[in-house]
C-alpha cells in the first residue's frame, strides 16, 4: 500500500516568525554593520566633494603662477614662489595628495637640475609619481642619470639611462637618446666591453635617428665597427 507524501506548505506567518528569530538573534551585528557601511560610504562622498575636490582645485590654482616662471625662464621664482605666489617647493609640500601637488615635484626636480642643484633634483625626482606615463616615466629616468651623471654617481646614471632608454622605446629619438648617454658614460668609465654593446644596440634598433648615425663612428673608435 503505498503512501501518500505530505508536502509541508510554508505559511506567510511561519515565514514572518522565521524571520523574526533570524532578526532578534542577530539585530545588533545587523546594525552595527549598517552603521559602519554608513560612516564608511558616508564619511567617503564627505571627504570627496567638501575636502579633496577643493584641495585639488586649490592645489591647481596655486601652480599655475609657478609654472608661468618656469615658461618664462625666472627658475628661482618657479621653485620659491615670489612672497604671494607658491612655488613648486611648497606646492608640493602642501598639496601633496593632489595630482598638482604631485606634479610640482616634477617640476621641483627639473628646475633643480636647471639650476645645477643635483641633489635635490634626484630628491624630488625620485619622489614623483608617474602614475602610468611610460613617456613621462622615460624623461624622469634620464634627468636622474643626468642629474646622478653630474654628481660623478656614474653606476646610477647608466643604470637610469638604460630604464629612460627601455620604457617607451615607441619614442625612438627619445629612446636612442638615453641609449647613446648611457654608451657614452660606459665609454668615459673605462667599460668598452659595455660601451661597445650599447652603441651596437643603438646601432641595430634605430639606425635611423641622429644618435643611430653616430652609432658607427663610437663603435670604429672603440675598435668594434664591422
């Protein structure tokens, strides 16, 4: 004799009693979580529009008189401010979460450079964040060579030629152009077997620029031209 099954239908009152329990046995990490995703999103939207659009509008606002100094050539004023107006030293100190902030450093360390301050320009050089620009990237890599090039830190100076001559090899004036100061400092340090492959590759990759045209010249004096 077979038996008849019995399915159970689930009432709207035992769903609601259900969900009761569930809510009395867990209300308070329910609400305390509530509350955090509130602070947490709330204290986000506050901190964007009354704090950090502000800061950056004010951060760009206070850079543009110092990079009219530095179109015009007038570096000290650029990288000190002229007593009403920042310059790229302090805008990079009080901005310094803000993309101005940020790019007043760049601008810090190519004045320094200007100015034959090569310390500090490797300092703020250094500090400066690309933020993905491999062409922007390249440029900072070869003011650090020149700059380390300058202070008779040749290690580093090939070293950060090599990185401006690699990260955006599209550019290949730009790219033969690190890749030649690099050969070059390799040649004055004493390192022909280096310098002799340096040149070679510039040779080789971009026979086309005016770098790559001198590359048979440096590569005939070093006694390796083919």
């Amino acid at each position: 004799m077979s038996e008849t099954k019995k399915e159970h239908v689930v009432t709207e009152n035992e769903v609601l009693q259900k969900a009761k329990g569930f809510w009395d046995k867990n209300s308070k990490l329910i609400t305390m979580a509530s509350t955090v995703i509130i602070v947490v999103v709330g204290g986000y939207f506050i901190y964007k529009y009354w704090f950090r659009q502000p800061e950056i509008a004010k951060a760009a606002d206070a850079i543009a008189k110092a990079q009219e100094y530095f179109a015009a050539d007038s570096l000290h004023l650029a990288l000190d401010g002229d007593g009403r107006n920042l310059g790229f030293v302090k805008v990079a100190s009080k901005y310094s979460g803000t993309p101005s902030g940020n790019l007043a450093k760049l601008y810090a360390g190519e004045t320094y450079l200007k100015l034959a301050d090569f310390n500090n320009a490797v300092k703020y050089l250094k500090d400066f964040d690309s933020n993905g620009s491999l062409q922007t990237q390249a440029l900072v890599y070869g003011m650090l060579g020149d700059a380390y090039s300058e202070l008779k830190k040749n290690d580093e100076a090939v070293e950060n030629y090599k990185k401006a001559a690699t990260t955006f090899e599209s550019n290949s004036t730009l790219s033969s152009e690190y890749l030649f100061r690099a050969a070059s400092l390799y040649d004055v340090m004493g390192k022909s077997k280096e310098a002799i492959e340096l040149f070679q590759q510039l040779k080789d990759k971009y026979p086309n620029t005016q770098r790559g045209f001198l590359a048979d010249k440096y590569l005939g004096k070093l006694g390796a031209s083919k």
